[in-house]
C-alpha cells in the first residue's frame, strides 16, 4: 500500500495537512526531521504513517518505531487511537505493573508491533536496552520534542538520555523530533541535543485557525459562566480559575445548578484528581473547573471551549492553556473573562513566587521585572482593539494579517477603512527611493522621523518625507503589512529584504484603485464596560445553540442533522462506555458531523466520511450506518 491508501485504511482521511507529506517522505529517504506545528496540526501522523510504510507488507517484517512521549495519558491515548484503527501498538510506561510490562515486552519481541511508545526514562533501564539491542529500530520520534531543551517549561531531564540510547543501537535509526513549541533557543536545543543530522524542517507556525478568540469584561462573571453554559448544553470544556478556592466556589455552584461539572487542583488527593480526570475525559462531567494545575497531560481532543474565569498571569500560558480547545481541528472557543481584580492577584503572585528561591536577589528581581512585563502584556491584550489573534501571534514573534475574522475584536471592533492614501505614500516612497531600502526606511520616511539614519540615506529628501507625519507609527506598519500580504509591494528574498514594487501597485500611485482594509475602530475598548449582560456575543458561527454548533459546523446542519448528530453522539458514547475508552478515539466530533452532512447509507459512502478507515468501518460503520437508519436520516 502506498501513503495514500494508507491514509485512507488506517486513519481515514483523504489528503495531508500541510507539513505532514513532506516530513513522512523525508522520513521515508531515510533523512532526520524537525516537525514544529501548533497542537492539532497532526503531528502524530507524521511517524505514525511512514512507522506503518517502514514496516512494509513483507511477512516476517520486524521493523518498529519507537515514539517517546513524556506524558502517560498522552500516549495511553495515542495507543488507543492506533488500535482503534487496526494498528498494533503498545506502551511502556510505570503505568503498567511489572506483569504487564514483561508481558508488553515480549510480545514487541517477538515483533508484534510496529509501534511502541515508551516514557524517556524506560530507555535506560537493562530489560528495555536488552529489547532494543535485539530489535529493528528503524525510526526513533521524539514527541514532544522541547522536553529537552532547558529553555522552556517541560524540560525532562530523562530527554537528554535519548542520544546515548541512540548511539547505542547497533544502526541508526531515523530521528524525527515533533513540538508546539518553537522559540529560537528550544529550536536549536532540539537540533543539538538529539542530534538530528541535517533534518528536513517544517515550521507551520503558531496559528490554530480553529480556535476563536473573546475577551468579555464583565461585572457577573459567574453569570456569564453560567449563561455560556447554558448556551452550550452538551459541549465539553474547561474552566480555568486563579486560585484552588475560586476552582471550588465555581464548581460547587455550577454544581448546585445542575451543570455537568467536576474540580481539579494541586490541593485534591491524589485519588480525587485522577477520578475528576476520568469523569472529564470520558465525557461523564464534560466540564471541568481548574487551576492552572490540570493540563499537563490531558489529550481530550473534544474539548470545545476554554473558558479563563480570571486573566492569567502571562500569554505563554494563556495561550498553552486556551489551545486545549479544538485538538481535533474544530472550531473551538477560548474565551477570557477578565477582572482588574487580577491583575493584583497575579501581582501578589508574582511577588510571592516560591519558585526562585534558589536565585540570588539580583536575579530574583530580574526574573520578577520580567513577570511583570509578561503581565503587562497579557494585560494589554485584555484593552486591546486590536486582533486578538493577531497580538498573540505577534508576542510570539509571528507577523500575519492585523484581521482574522474570528475573534471578538475583529467581529465587533474592526471596520472597513480606505487606506488609499496612506498606500500611496508608502508605494511612492519606495518608488521615488528606486526601491533601494527595507521596510523601517520607507515607515519612517514616510513618518517624518528626524534620525541620523535616515539623513544618511538623504531620505529627508524624499518627496514623500513626513507625508504621514499624522499617522500613526502602528498604523502605518500595518498598511505596509496590508500591501505587501496583498501583492502590492514585495520583499526581497535575501539578507538586505529590501522592498521592491509589484504590478499591482501601479494602479494604487496611478490608476483609480482603491485600497480598502479592516482596521480596529479608533475607539475605547468595550471591554471596558459591561458588554451584553448576558455575556452572549456573536461569534463567528452563533453561539446561541448547542454543541453541533460549538463543533463549528452549526451553520452548515439543519436542526434534524443536529438531532441525528446527538444520537450518533450517544451511540458513540455507548460504545466507548462499553470499550472503556474515551469516546473521542472512536470517531472525532468532527467525524460525527461530517457523517450527519453526508447521511451516508452504504459503505461505500460512509467510507467517504472523513475520519472513517477501512478497519474502523468494520468495527463500527455498521452500528452507526443502523442508527441513521432508524433516525430515519433518509427524509432529512
Ligand atoms: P498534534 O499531535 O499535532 O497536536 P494530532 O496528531 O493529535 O495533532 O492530530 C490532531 C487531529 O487532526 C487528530 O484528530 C487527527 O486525526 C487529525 N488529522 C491529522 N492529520 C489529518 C489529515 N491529514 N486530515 C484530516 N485530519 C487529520
Ligand atoms: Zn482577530
């Protein structure tokens, strides 16, 4: 079978993400790779695939990839997922008692799976180098792959033994490194610390186009809690507090209120956390109300919102936070209800962190300034018109269009602007300058700006020199971005970037074109007032109904296509009660819907549903294929 057909077989979808095809023929030429693509791009894939080809048809093929994951839950999942879908997969973690791993173990010897995650620390243990020694290691991924780096939050110190369980194999393996994280320092700490000879590289950037993003202020947070549960009956997600006692109050009343909810925090047994992880996971209490505490290791891939019922303290974790929501690829919602309240208690935080005190006080200030300043940002981005996507991006050092479409700002803050002149004055500039200068030369030329640079370049000269003297700076940056996104200007592809003017901008100086762009509303920001009592707002697709529509195909079901997505949702979650797995391994939300939007009635058709493979179809197609039946999905 050829990638496609396995793509089909096994996972069930019909084409590749971007990055993913790249990156599995590259694995393919036997070459390293560097994957770095947001959560829910579909990483997984991208060795679980080329895992299933190395492996070959061939009986009596031993070759296995071993992928190493540092969270347990995660890859009790992955595996999951795999044997869902027909393929042999384990896992060696301190999850299993003894029995159970020499049990594992021996079946991975005798060759049974072409896929076997294992914790960083399993590596260097005598019974798993005895294995390792003897088998056909053909590929080795690292998931999750800045673990290694000290630069970031996850370090592992078990990650820094992968190289040397490497170089102990009697033949390399292809290494492949995946993560979500990927400032410059991580980049080059994965690179170094793996070793990855010469890796094929994909960065598909920070953007996770599925979430939606809101800011609401509002004096009730509790009730807009409430009300956007009630707006959303049925849909999982989570709701991120402050502090363990805000996690309680919350919960309790939502509780008392009948809704779906369950608790996590740092001061909860052991026993209860892992319990309210069950009831989450499962589906049994779709919401869960939380410190900042529960994350790290949950893979529900269905959750449909993250609601922040207090700001955090910096962006880094908001955004890691909020991009739970939509794993799968839906729309999801990440919405912050913010307080000047905490703003103080993020300061009292910042002040009383316990965490430095092995730094010197010089540093211990330094560290602190810091926090601060990410709290200032992360304050901002409460006030800001601007995009709200767009100002995360930019935090992350990623530049993109000032207008995505689907945040509360550019819904309610961003109107059609005519920009014509200001297009003008920064075309002519490069122009009149024979395109000669990069972008800041051009900004500040056209701004006015009186610096010893742009003297040097006789840029005061310019005829267009302070021509948008009144504009501001901001403004101007994001005009420029406009044209250049647009085709009206270009850059050069080399180290001088230097801009250059494209076809279309003759029409901008000469002709009758008009340049109209959305820009934010010169106005205070309504997050400053009340904004909807109710703490409804419009969202992209209406919030007012159920999950089908916090799925984010609401739009395009019909109120019976919605009826039937709840009843194959109910089978669904039959069958994972029955298997004893999370529902979401059995088919995504995406998958339900996309089943209620083709009401297939054979298998031929239902195979056409993405998200449904051969093996799944076996397992599965028929009970879902009867239930649409009965539904009587025909007359829909
Ligand atoms: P990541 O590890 O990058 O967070 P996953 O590998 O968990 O993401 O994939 C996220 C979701 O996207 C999964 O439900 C996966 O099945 C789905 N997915 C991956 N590749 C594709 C594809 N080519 N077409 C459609 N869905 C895909
Ligand atoms: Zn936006």
């Amino acid at each position: 079978m050829d990638k496609y057909q396995l793509l089909k077989q096994y996972f069930g979808y019909d084409s590749f993400r971007e990055g993913q095809e790249y990156l599995i023929d590259s694995i393919l030429e036997g070459r390293d790779v560097l994957g770095i693509m947001p959560t829910g791009a579909g990483k997984s894939i991208c060795y679980q695939l080329p895992a299933l080809l190395l492996r070959g048809d061939e009986a009596g093929s031993r070759a296995i990839t071993l992928v190493i994951s540092p969270l347990i839950s995660l890859m009790k999942d992955q595996v999951e997922g795999l044997n869902q879908a027909g393929i042999h997969a384990a896992y060696l973690n301190s999850s299993l008692t003894p029995g159970q791993y020499r049990k594992a173990l021996s079946l991975a010897k005798e060759g049974r799976y072409p896929i076997i995650y294992v914790a960083p620390e399993r590596l260097a243990t005598p019974e798993f180098l005895d294995f390792a020694q003897n088998a056909d290691i053909v590929m080795v991924a690292v998931d999750e792959a800045h673990c290694v780096s000290q630069w970031g939050q996850d370090f592992r110190p078990g990650y820094l033994k992968i190289i040397n369980f490497i170089d102990g194999l009697k033949r390399r393996p292809v290494v492949a490194a995946f993560t979500a994280t990927a400032t410059k320092e991580v980049k080059e700490d994965i690179i170094d610390l793996l070793m990855l000879q010469n890796p094929a590289m994909v960065t598909t950037g920070f953007d996770r186009k599925n979430l939606y993003f809101g800011v609401m202020s509002v004096k009730d947070r509790y009730g807009a809690v409430k009300n956007y549960l009630e707006c959303h009956p049925d849909d999982a997600g989570i709701i991120y507090c402050l502090t363990r006692k805000n996690v309680e109050e919350v919960c309790e009343k939502l509780a008392g209120e009948g809704f779906p909810v369950t608790r996590y925090h740092a001061g909860l047994s052991d026993e209860e956390r892992k319990s309210s992880q069950e009831d989450f996971i499962f589906d049994k209490k779709p919401v869960m109300v939380a410190t900042n505490a529960f994350g790290m290791g949950i893979d529900k891939s269905n959750v449909r919102f993250v609601l922040h019922y207090g700001m955090p303290k910096n962006l880094e974790a908001y955004y890691q936070e909020a991009g739970r929501a939509g794993r799968d690829g839906g729309p999801a919602e990440c919405i912050l209800l913010y307080s000047g309240q905490d703003v103080t208690t993020n300061q009292f935080f910042i002040e009383n962190n316990q965490d430095n005190q092995e730094l010197d006080a010089a540093m211990r200030q330094l560290v602190m300034e810091r926090d601060r300043e990410r709290l200032r940002k992360m304050t901002f981005y409460c006030f800001t018109n601007e995009c709200l996507r767009d100002y995360i991006l930019r935090y992350f050092g990623e530049y993109k269009e000032n207008y995505c479409g689907n945040c509360s700002n550019c819904l309610s803050q961003f109107e059609n602007t005519d920009v014509t002149e200001i297009a003008k004055s920064l075309i002519g500039c490069v122009e009149s300058s024979r395109q000669r200068y990069g972008i800041n030369v051009i900004l500040d030329t056209v701004h006015g700006a009186n610096t010893a640079k742009i003297r040097g370049y006789r840029m005061d000269a310019n005829p267009f020199y302070g021509g948008q003297a009144k504009t501001h700076s901001h403004k101007l940056r994001q005009v420029m971005n406009h044209l250049l996104i647009h085709g009206y200007l270009a850059m050069t592809d080399d180290e001088y970037a230097v801009v250059k003017l494209s076809e279309k901008a003759g029409d901008v100086l000469y002709g009758q074109e008009a340049v109209i762009m959305k820009l934010a509303k010169e106005q205070p920001h309504p997050a400053k007032t009340e904004k909807g009592k109710s703490g409804r707002r419009k969202s992209s697709y209406g919030i007012s109904a159920g999950s089908v529509k916090g799925a984010g195909f609401g739009d395009k079901l019909s109120e019976a296509e919605e009826a039937l997505f709840e009843r194959l949702r109910g089978l669904r979650t039959e069958i994972a009660r029955r298997e004893k797995v999370p529902p979401y391994v059995i088919f995504s939300d995406r998958t339900l819907i996309h089943m209620c939007m083709l009401k297939p009635e054979t298998k031929a058709e239902m195979l056409k549903v993405s998200g449904v493979g051969e093996y799944k179809y076996d397992k599965y197609g028929k009970q879902f294929l009867d239930c649409m039946m009965k539904s009587g999905s025909v007359e829909l």
